[in-house]
C-alpha cells in the first residue's frame, strides 16, 4: 500500500466532495496514485494548477460537469465473495468521478445467457458504459458487437474469452480492452510452485468449480503446460459453484485417491475449502494452495492450514474499468483504455499481514480505511516485461 504524495494530497483537496478525506485514504490505501496512468492522469488533472482547481457544482477536480453517466457492471456470479472488492471499487470510483453506483447484474450461476440479457437489458437503457466478464469466447461475440455498434463502450473484467491449451488467446469479441490478472501466465505460475513442492513427479489433483470456464480455465491449462511435460499426472476435477458441494467433491476425490501429492485449486471458493477438505479426509500435510484473497483462505494460510494463494486484485478490477470509461466518455472517445494486468502475486504465511488487514480492498468490511504502507524497504522482483 502506497502513501500519497504531497502533491497528489493537495490535488485531492481540489475534488470538491463531501467525504475528501476518506476519498484521500483511497487512493492512498489502494496504491493507485502509481498503480496505472490512468489514475496518475487524473490526479495530475486534479492538480494542474491552484488558482484553476476550483471545481463547481460537485464536479471532480478540474474536469467539466459531466451526464450523469451510467455504467453497468456485468458478471457471471454476482454473489460469490471474491467480487465484493470489486463491487467496492467502482463504488469507490463512482464516488471520486461524482457518477451514479454503476448497476451490479448478470448471472448466479455462471449462466453465460443471463449475463447476455443482462448486456442487453443495458443496451436497451442506454448506458454509457458497460464492463463484463466474458467466460467464453462465444457467448459474448453478439451483444458485445450490439453494444459497441450503438455507441457504447465496452470492457472486459476478470474474465477475456478463452486460451488455448498452448496459451493463444480466443476472446471472440470487439470489446475495448482487458482488466485482470494474465489468466494462462498465472496457471503456469502455479506449475512452478507446486513442482517446488512436489519435486519429484507424481499425481496431483486440481480443484476447478466449473472447467471451459475463460475466467478459471486457462489457469489449470497453464499449470498442466509445465507439470504434465516433466511427468506429473494432474487430475481436473470439477467442484461446481454451489459451496456445500464444492466441500463434498474435493473429499470425495481425496478419499478415493489417497496417494495425491498434492491437492490444489484454481478458483476462490475451491481453495477457500481445500484446508477443510484435507482436514476432513486426515490428508492435512498435504502441500495445496491456490487463488484469491477471501477470507476463509487467508485464515486458513494464518493457521498454517493453506500454503498460499494467488492474488489478482479484485478491487483494481472493479476501480479501472469505471475509471477508464470515465475517461473515454470525457475525452470524446479519443483516451481509448489499455489492457491492464492487476497483478500475479503469492501470499503465504510471512506475507500475509499486510493482505489479512480489514478494508474494503479485500471485502472484509465497508469501512472507508487508510492503510499505512508498511515501513521499511518495498520487496520486488526484477521487472522482465515493459507491456
């Protein structure tokens, strides 16, 4: 978490609403100020000039008043948890922009034609942008066309049509641009933890609620594309979206295979009960991990139940989008988005306070909190891509 800067705190000053302070400590708790040019651009417009930042009639910083512009957020699974930060970060983004919540709908389920109703239930209501996840690479093709052909902008979350086995993208729509985590590199990413936990090949299992799916699947081609060429044996077993039956299924497999390895997941809610699953089938000094921040897995990696866990940053994913269709509507169409990668990172046991702490940024509390940056020196790795 980054602290800001002198001079962003007094750009911020400029944003004329009600609740400046508690926009100042978000910004300040999600790291945005650097985290994208987006909002850098922002803020630098908030504080181009002192004796021009007034702003009137409750329009942000020095931008002009605006429509009341109404964004929709489409998603596959509107209830799970894992999405409760990014429902907070375009609420959060609403608020500093001064635009209406964006609307929240689509499917339960993962039912890709109730989220297709729902894009066009938008279109219909004229909105002025729309964000959606896009968990097939068919689905999506029509409506998003629809969308675009009526002048609406659209973006996709979390979820960018499918991958290959050998990783080559199908996202099979005319959609702006991508905001989430690079689905396949993250799979393969897990490979390598879990062949630094299992050297020696042998069988290991990995937990997917719904396999095809785009938002999940490309995670377990990516760890297959490095384990199965080195002589590991990885089994895909499917745990659907209902939780009682997610818990029923991984203790099923484990029971039945007790020689695994290994046992892992790639999707929130089948990690978040791995640790009770292993516990149940007395298979606990199993190594396992696997993805998202949700409570339930970073109490179980605190209790040393759950190895790690994949971080992509559920918050940036509800925050950019609204951000960059603000900015596209503003600019007259002329600051298209970019796709944005919100993140790869593993959280384990020695990392894990800074994640563990209540805010919105992990969807633990509704709470508007500053979260100091830890002190002392930012750990990084080298930095390989400029993209």
């Amino acid at each position: 978490m980054r602290e800001v800067d002198p001079k962003v705190d007094e750009a911020i000053e400029t944003l004329n609403m009600k609740d400046g302070p508690t926009r100042r400590k978000l910004l300040s708790g999600a790291g945005l100020v650097s985290a994208t040019a987006a909002a850098g651009a922002l803020l630098s417009a908030c504080g181009s000039s002192k004796a021009g930042a007034s702003s009137k009639g409750g329009v942000a910083g020095n931008f002009p008043k605006t429509p009341a512009w109404q964004f929709w957020f489409v998603n596959h699974v509107t209830t799970n948890s894992f999405f409760v930060p990014t429902q907070y970060g375009f609420q959060d983004a609403a608020a500093l922009l001064g635009l209406p919540v964006p609307k929240w709908g689509g499917s339960t389920n993962s039912i890709a034609s109730q989220m297709v109703s729902e894009i066009n239930t938008a279109i219909s209501a004229k909105a002025a942008g729309i964000a959606t996840t896009l968990i097939n690479s068919t689905s999506f093709t029509t409506p998003v066309a629809d969308a675009m052909n009526a002048g609406i902008p659209v973006i996709s979350y979390n979820a960018d049509g499918l991958v290959s086995s050998s990783g080559v993208p199908d996202i099979g729509c005319n959609r702006l641009c991508y905001v989430g985590q690079a689905l396949f590199t993250s799979g393969q990413q897990l490979g390598v933890r879990i062949r630094s936990l299992i050297p020696t090949p042998g069988p290991v299992v990995i937990f997917i609620e719904t396999p095809g799916q785009g938002n999940i699947q490309p995670r377990y081609d990516g760890a297959a594309s490095v384990l199965k060429p080195l002589g590991y044996s990885v089994a895909e077993i499917p745990t659907t979206t209902v939780p009682a039956t997610i818990l029923a299924n991984e203790k099923a497999y484990l029971l039945a295979h007790k020689t695994v390895k290994g046992a892992f997941a790639v999707d929130s809610t089948s990690t978040s009960f791995l640790a009770q699953a292993l516990a149940e089938t007395g298979m606990s000094s199993l190594p396992n991990g696997g993805f998202d921040t949700v409570p339930q897995t970073l109490t179980n990696i605190k209790a040393g139940k759950t190895g790690f866990t994949i971080y992509q940053d559920p918050y940036l994913q509800g925050f950019l989008p609204t951000l960059y269709l603000y900015l596209y509507n503003i600019s007259g169409g002329t600051l298209p988005p970019s796709d944005s990668d919100t993140g790869l990172s593993f959280i384990t046991k020695d990392n894990l306070d800074e994640y563990n702490l209540s805010s919105r940024y992990q969807g633990s509390t509704t709470a508007e909190k500053y979260l100091p940056r830890p002190a002392g020196a930012i750990s990084n790795p080298m930095a390989t891509t400029s993209t």
